[in-house]
C-alpha cells in the first residue's frame, strides 16, 4: 500500500518514511502543504498522514481541497494543537482520524491499520485465488497447507495482485502501489521481485497463479 507523509519537520518526516518502509509500505514525503497537495492529486495513495502546520498550506487547507476535489483518501491528522476546537474543524473538514504530537509510532500505526481496513478502502481482510489464502491482519499466506515466509515487499506486492485478480497489471502500475517516488524506474525490481513470489508461491505447483503478459505486465489468476 502507498502513504503519502506531509510533515515540515524533517526528523520527524524521516522517522515516519523509515518505520513505514520497515513494514512494508511505499511511502512519499512532502515537506510542505503546496507539495502535499500536488502530490495527493497527482498519485493515487491508501492513506495520508497529514500534519496541520504546514508551511505555504497548512493541513487543513490541504484537507479541505482535497475533499472539496472528491479526493475521499483516508486522512490521518497530526498536530501540535492540542484545543478541541482544532480537532473538531478537522473532522469537519474531513479528517478521518487525529493523533496529536507527541506520539508513539506503534499508536499511529494501529490507527493507520484501522483506517485501510475501513470498507471503502480494504473491503476484504482476508483475499484467497485457488488454494492460495492472504490474512491481511495477520500477516499470514498459506497455499494448501503449507505456510509462506514472505518479506515485507514481497507481502506488499502479493497482496496488491490478489486485490487485482484476474486484472493484467503493468509494471507502472505495480511500481505506484508497492514502491515509492525514490523508486528507479529503469531497473528491473519489479521483475525480480515476481520471481521472487514465483518461486515461493507457484514453486513446484501443477497449478501456476502468477502469469506473465508479455509486452504489459502481469496477472494473478487461477486457469480452469
């Protein structure tokens, strides 16, 4: 899943891409309102972690353009500001969550996991193709009987398959969702990465789920 981050402080920002990325999550950062708002109408995101003071716009300018666009992406608001009436203007505005400053990252991770299981985001936490089964939850894939060790990319990029099943994905597409702006694009991660779930997922199966469209990218699908 891809976040967008709009924090000015850049410790803080840092801190947030780094945890994020340890857990699987292709992340952006825009250090200030004007950038968060383009890239928030620019890309396609699960979820955005969205400060309030904010140079040039501040958060809830940001918000409330997003929502007055039709950009309904889950908001998670933090702040400094600790008056209820700042919270309440933020989720009149559209905030679907705050968390005030200071926090611990475990909290706001637990708040953002509950964000991408609202139904209009994640409509199922548990995805299944054949014998193949994601716990999205619990981080847990089986094929069969036999359980999956998969890396945190791996997970990421397993599971945006499954939500898109039966669906040929490019490989633009699948470097939006699992990885990040810093990513390359003129490497071949994408590719290596597929091997890597063939191997772990198909191996030595009769029954292969992961197909190749040459010349456009690749679907996950079970054949009849």
């Amino acid at each position: 899943m891809r976040i967008l981050v709009v924090e000015d402080d850049p410790k803080l920002a840092q801190l947030l891409q780094r945890g994020l990325k340890e857990k699987g999550y292709a992340v952006d950062v825009a250090a200030n309102g004007t950038d968060g708002l383009e890239f928030a109408l620019g890309a396609e995101y699960d979820a955005i972690i969205l400060d309030v003071m904010l140079p040039q716009k501040d958060g809830f300018q940001v918000l409330s353009e997003l929502r007055r666009r039709k950009i309904q992406t889950p908001v998670l608001v933090l702040t400094a500001l600790s008056s209820v009436d700042k919270k309440v203007q933020g989720l009149d505005l559209g905030a679907d969550d705050y968390l005030p400053k200071p926090f611990d990252f475990k909290e706001l991770e637990a708040r953002l996991r509950a964000l991408l299981r609202r139904p209009a985001v994640e409509p199922k936490a548990l995805l299944k193709l054949a014998d193949l089964e994601m716990d999205v939850a619990a981080h847990v894939v089986r094929r069969g009987d036999k359980s999956i060790e998969l890396s945190a990319k791996e997970f990421s990029l397993l599971e945006y398959l499954l939500r898109k099943k039966g669906i040929v994905v490019t490989r633009a597409m699948i470097q939006e969702h699992v990885w990040d702006l810093d990513y390359e694009g003129g490497t071949n991660l994408v590719e290596v990465y597929i091997n890597y779930l063939r191997r772990k997922i198909d191996g030595k199966s009769k029954k292969k789920l992961i197909y190749t469209i040459r010349g456009t990218g690749y679907v996950l699908k079970a054949e009849k």
